[in-house]
C-alpha cells in the first residue's frame, strides 16, 4: 500500500509547451498586441504578442510567459 501510494502522488513534470508557461523571456523586437514581436525564450526565438492589447513591451525588456498560442507566445 505504501508503494503503490508513493506511485500515485508523484509529481507531474511539465513538458513540450507546458513547461514553458511561467518562464521569462528577453524582448528582441517590440511586443504588442498585433503579435508581430519576437522574443528570446529557453533559448530559442519565439514570436510573442501582448496579453493586454494595450500594452507593449520594448526591446531588452523582461516578460513572462502566461500561455501559447500555437507557435505564439502570449506574454506580460
């Protein structure tokens, strides 16, 4: 009972897209809400737009990823 519970409980790694939810990112071109800015994420460049449309983030700027949407980053 006591294996079978430890199996039950463990934690669920995050992978592929999932994994990338939460992470920071470094601004390469503008971001906005258009979603024609790009940005630097785990090492790879992604396309990224605003999850406020009204906000934009310059280049060099930090952000977070909150989700993705197909091959684009929604950020803030």
């Amino acid at each position: 009972p006591i294996a079978a519970r430890h199996r039950a409980q463990r934690p669920q790694l995050a992978t592929g897209i999932e994994a990338l939810k939460g992470k920071q990112a470094i601004v390469l071109e503008r971001v906005d809400g258009s979603g024609d800015g790009r940005i630097k994420l785990a090492g790879e460049i992604w396309s990224a737009r605003a999850l406020d449309a009204g906000q934009a983030y310059e280049v060099g700027q930090e952000v977070d990823v909150v989700d993705i949407d197909g091959a684009t980053a929604i950020v803030m």
